[in-house]
C-alpha cells in the first residue's frame, strides 16, 4: 500500500466537527491487489458478492439499526433499495434524480429513512447512530478517510478483476486489533455458503499527536 496520504490529513479539528462521532469505513477486497490497488468493485458491481456469505453476515450485524452512508453510484448499484433497518444517507451533488426508493413497500423495513445530501460533513450530522458506517464506494470511502476511526476491512482470497480501487492509505497510521480480526477457512465454516477463504480485520487509526 502507498504511504502517500494527500487529500486526507486527519486532525482533531476535523473529529471536532463531527460531534464526537465514531467514523468506520467498512470494504471488501480480493486479497490479491491489482497494481498494488486493492479492487473493490467492477464497473457497477462487486464481482464477489454472494459468494462470501459470511462477510455479509457480518456487515449486516456491524451495521443493523444504524447510520449507513454510500455514494449515489453505489446506491445505484443497490437498484436503489435502501438496507433495512438501517438509516441510508446517499451522498451526491444532484439529489434531485435519485431521491426516489424502488418501489419495494417500506412497510417491510422497521428502521428506515433515505437521506440524501451534497456534503461528508452534513451526511454526517444527519447521521443518527454514534457509530456511523461508510460502506462505499471508492470515491466516498476517500472523501471520509480524513475523519474515520476504524477501518473494517474483509480480503477474500480469491482472484477478481476489477477497475474501482480502494484508495490510497497509509498502513502505518492504524494498529491493527488482533483479537477482532479473524481468518475463515471456507470449507470449514458451518452454515454459510462461502467460496473462499477470507481475512477480516479491524483498524483503529492511531493516536494524533
Ligand atoms: N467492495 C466493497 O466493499 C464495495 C462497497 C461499496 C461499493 N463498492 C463498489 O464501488 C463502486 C462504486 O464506487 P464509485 O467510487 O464509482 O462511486 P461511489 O463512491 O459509490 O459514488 C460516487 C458518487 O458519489 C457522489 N459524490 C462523490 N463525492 C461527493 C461529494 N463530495 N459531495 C457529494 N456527493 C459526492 C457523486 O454522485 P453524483 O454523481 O450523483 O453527484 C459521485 O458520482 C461499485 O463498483 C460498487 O459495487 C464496493
């Protein structure tokens, strides 16, 4: 990974504005890293999806009856069906064309509520949870790399192609939880439907001095 980290200084002044919340970044890459980029996307879609049930086990639990916030691509890419249960705030610079939910009854979610607005620093004071999740895509994820705490990160030992990276970070600046992170082995694993192996590990951005 680069250690070149531009565009996205962190600094307490920068935590301040967001009332004190917490910020996680939350990605699922192949382990095998494109151009030393990891691939979290193909076009509009995410090539390994549905093929490592457990990792979206986990991002539901992460995330359920809290803030989720995603850029207007990937909403598109979800066909514009909110998570349930789960506040969705959608961020992009033309609101006015996206606003629209599919036509999925929202009687069905208990917790739900669209948001959609044209800057990080307002998605986050809409946001309602404390902990609130950024699950995408590259162009969001960097846009919050400056303010976030934790980064949750699932790499699938697999081989996919792609041409949406995660954006550059400096691996130094995170300590990594030891006792979070946990490596699966597909074929061992009851009662999911995984196809490969995967790592999933917790970083918790190291203190500012
Ligand atoms: N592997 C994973 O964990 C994961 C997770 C999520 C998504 N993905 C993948 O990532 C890809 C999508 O990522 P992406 O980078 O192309 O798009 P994206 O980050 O999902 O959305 C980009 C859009 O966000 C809006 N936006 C960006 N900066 C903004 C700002 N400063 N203020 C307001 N709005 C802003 C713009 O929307 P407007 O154009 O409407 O203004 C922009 O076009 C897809 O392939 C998706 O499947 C992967």
């Amino acid at each position: 990974m680069s250690s070149s980290y531009e565009n996205s200084n962190y600094t307490l002044e920068r935590k301040d504005m967001l009332l004190g919340k917490t910020i996680s970044i939350i990605f699922t890459a192949p382990v095998y890293a494109k151009n030393n980029r990891l691939i979290i996307g193909n076009g509009k879609f995410i090539p390994w999806l549905g093929k490592v049930s457990s990792d979206l086990k986990r991002f539901k639990k992460l995330t359920l009856n809290q803030t989720v916030i995603m850029g207007r691509k990937t909403w598109d890419s979800l066909e514009h069906k909110p998570l349930p249960d789960r506040q969705n705030i959608i961020l992009s610079r033309n609101p006015d064309i996206i606003f629209e939910p599919s036509d999925i009854p929202l009687k069905d979610w208990t917790f739900l509520e669209i948001g959609v607005t044209k800057s990080f620093e307002s998605a986050i004071l809409m946001a309602k949870s404390q902990t609130v999740w950024i699950i995408g895509g590259a162009e969001i994820y960097k846009l919050a790399l400056p303010y976030v705490d934790y980064i949750h990160r699932t790499l699938i030992s697999g081989r996919f192609d792609g041409d949406i990276f995660f954006p550059e970070y400096n691996l130094n600046e995170w300590r990594k939880d030891k006792e979070k992170s946990i490596f699966l082995k597909a074929k061992e694993l009851e009662n999911t439907m995984d196809e490969y192996d995967s790592f999933y590990e917790v970083f918790e951005r190291k203190e500012v001095i």
